[in-house]
C-alpha cells in the first residue's frame, strides 16, 4: 500500500493542501473544526511525516540513535546492556522519544550509519558506547554537528558530552580489597584492548601492584565472551606459579571462570577467588556467589537519556556527568589465600 500523502488527506477531507500542512504543523489559519477532522483523517489513513520533509522544515524526529559495533551474540548475554538499554529506553520513553537501535559488524560501519541517519534526519541525536582509546567516531560526530553524548569517560571524546564511571577508582578498590586478604599475584582477565576503559582498568592494576608491593599482576585481554573468558581462565590456571585471585572484566566471564576453576579441581575460594567487574542476577545466583562491583544499571541508562535530552534541548552547552563509582559487594567467591599458595 502506497504511503498516505499531505495530497491525499486533502481529498478526503475536501480542503487544500496548504490547510493539511498548517493542521498538521500546527499553525494557525484553519478554524478549528476543520483542524481536528484533517487530524482525525491523517490518524484513521496512518499519515507520518516522511524524513527529509521533517529536516527541511526543522521538525525534530523525537527518535535517538544508537549503534554497537559488537557481535550480537555476545551482546545477547550481557546482563549489563539489557539493563543499561532498559534504562536508557525508560528514561527516554518519559519524553515520548524513541530508541533507534542497530548492531553492525565493525566502526566502518557504525560511523556510515551516523552519517545516513544525520543526513535523513532520522534521529535527533546519538549515544556512543564502548569509548575507545583512539576513537575516529569522535571526530565524525563533531563534523556531523548532531547532539552527541558518550557513555565513558573521562577524556578522550573532544568536544562531545559524556557520561561515565571512573573504572580505575573501582579497580583500585577491588586491588586494595585483595591485598588485604593476603593475595599477592592477582590476575584480570579484561576485554578489548582498544577500548578505553579496558586500558584505565589495566593501568589501575598495573599501579596497585607497585603501591601495594604486590608479587606479579598479569592482565590479559578477551572479546568479553564467555569463551575467550574460559580459555584465559584456563591458561591462568596451568601456570606454575598460578594467580590466587581474578579479576574479571565482565559477569559472564566471571561465571565462565568459575566453571573453568571447577573442572581443573581448582576450589573456590579455597584455592582460588574470583571478582567480577559488573553486578548482575548471575553473580548472585552463582555457588559460591560472585564478588563483584555493584552499580543500579538501569538508572546508569535513565541518567544517559536524561543527558542526551537536555543536550537536544541546549546543544551549544557541553555535558560531563560523572556518576557514582561501582562499589564492591563482598560474596562467597573472595577469601585470604590458602597457607599453601603463600610466596
């Protein structure tokens, strides 16, 4: 069925054009009985205003976009997105502004999709995740002038609004954590290198080691899978001189490793403990229950719309919103380090 048009609702009602596009814009000319049957019309036919009429005439989208550059069988198991996408999604659906969301394969194309969707119009503004440590969207977004909020932080997002979290206060408090315990060689087995909240988690560690006169730290990067999470895990566990601690960037890796310290007879936390970077209903329901660093996701998501709203409403003033550092929730996964692994 072809698209219902401006010329069409005209017919039907009887009226011209022009008085179609005044009701319909809200402008003033036509009485308003007429005004609310070209609505009624334009509602019974599924009228929409078509993209690249709404950006000529300044019309706003009332839409948001968001794409991931991320397998999206990964993302389907991460707890932490579903949360932060409920959250952001809540917190938008208050204004009546949709989410446009899209997985694509690489940041190629992540950034052709900024480009297409700024040029029709489809969204009034972006959010970007997985901040990397040299990030060419950044640079695209700012040519492309659409109100743009980055979740991570801080720095490395020029002139764009950010939202985030300080990744290396928290992994200071899981170190300091540990070494109270009595753990001396710590391991984290982190995501992507190139992002940039893996190199501030990796670094924090790297700095514990020397502040706390820790014996070794190791940090190896995955793709955040429940597989790669497993193999490191593995390859942790065979050394010599084994780490008594890990530390994983994600709850779905934490939960691999576990699985993985099970059948190598490596008891937790006897033998081994285990920290996960993210809180969720895994970590809590896991035997023994997870350690991990807690935050409420879902309002990490509602405050990130609230930022990307404000900065639809006032573009030219920039946005950098820390929020609350994750906090450790001590479970059965943590203890000192059996007498056996001691240096």
């Amino acid at each position: 069925m072809a698209r219902p048009t401006i010329a069409d609702i005209a017919e039907r009602v009887g009226v011209s054009k022009g008085a179609v596009s005044f009701a319909l814009n809200g402008r003033p000319g036509v009485a308003e009985a007429t005004r609310a049957r070209i609505l009624q019309v334009a509602k019974e036919m599924n009228w929409r205003p078509h993209s690249a009429a709404r950006a000529l005439g300044g019309a706003r989208a009332d839409a948001v976009g968001l794409v991931i550059a991320r397998p999206a069988s990964t993302l389907g198991v991460e707890p932490f997105f579903a949360q932060l996408l409920s959250g952001l999604q809540a917190g938008l659906s208050r204004q009546s502004v949709a989410m446009h969301l899209m997985i694509v394969e690489d940041v190629e194309a992540e950034t052709e999709v900024y480009r297409d969707w700024a040029s029709a119009h489809r969204v009034d503004g972006f959010i970007i995740v997985d901040l990397k440590v040299r990030d060419p969207r950044i640079e695209v977004l700012e040519e492309l002038g659409v109100p743009s909020v980055v979740l991570g932080g801080p720095g490395r997002h020029g002139s764009l609004s950010s939202v985030w979290a300080d990744d290396r206060e928290a992994m200071l408090s899981v170190a300091d954590y540990l070494a109270a315990l009595g753990h001396r060689r710590l391991a984290h087995v982190a995501g992507l290198p190139e992002f940039h909240h893996t190199q501030r988690r990796m670094r924090a560690l790297r700095d514990s080691s020397r502040r706390l006169g820790l014996a070794e730290t190791v940090s190896t990067t995955t793709d955040f899978s429940d597989a790669e999470g497993a193999a490191a895990t593995r390859a942790l566990l065979s050394r010599a001189r084994r780490p008594t601690a890990i530390v994983y960037d994600s709850d779905v890796m934490a939960l691999a490793g576990l699985g993985v310290a099970g059948e190598m007879g490596v008891r937790v936390p006897d033998e081994l403990s285990i920290v996960a970077f993210d809180d969720s209903v895994l970590t809590r329901i896991a035997h023994p229950a997870i350690t991990a660093l807690s935050r409420d996701t879902f309002a990490y998501g509602r405050r990130l719309a609230e930022v990307m709203l404000a900065l639809i409403e006032e573009p030219e003033r920039r946005r950098d919103v820390k929020t609350a550092t994750p906090r450790l929730v001590v479970r059965e996964s943590t203890a000192p380090p059996g007498a056996w692994q001691g240096d």
